[in-house]
C-alpha cells in the first residue's frame, strides 16, 4: 500500500483513480451497447466454461451450453442487423 508525503499528493491520487474509475464505466456502458462486443464477450464465456473435463459436469455444461445458446439469440434478436450497404 502506498504511503503518501502529503495530503495534496493524495488528493491527486485520489481525483486520477476517480477518474479512471469514471472513464472505465463509460466505456463498459459503450460496450453493453454495442451488440458485437455483447456476442463476444457471451462467446468467449462459454469457451472459459468449456474447460470443465469433469464427465459429470460435461453433461450439465451441455445443458446450460444450449440454453445459454437459446438465451443469447434472444438477446441478439433485440438489435437490428448492423447494414453496410447503407452507408
């Protein structure tokens, strides 16, 4: 843990990690917005959730796997396809 000299360095401190803080929503909120990075981040949880090996959780996995499949296009169904020919 850092030890500050002064109260002035730790308000600096102190308004930069607020910032970032604030900065770091934003752009989480940028990116619950944007459908591609939603289907990615969904992809890429169930490529994490594909290293269970256990045969008995395998068959859960499998289940949740198609239900989470069922859930993600109904998710994505909600945003209009993003068009290039109409730029």
């Amino acid at each position: 843990m850092k030890v500050f000299e002064n109260i002035a360095e730790y308000q600096v401190f102190k308004r930069k990690y607020e910032m970032m803080g604030q900065l770091e929503e934003e752009r989480l909120r940028e990116a619950a917005e944007d459908p591609k990075a939603l289907e990615d981040f969904l992809i890429f949880m169930d490529d994490v959730r594909s290293l269970n090996i256990e045969p008995r959780a395998a068959a859960v996995q499998l289940e949740d796997e198609l239900s989470t499949d069922i859930e993600r296009q109904k998710l994505l169904s909600r945003y209009p396809l993003a068009d290039d020919d109409q730029s």
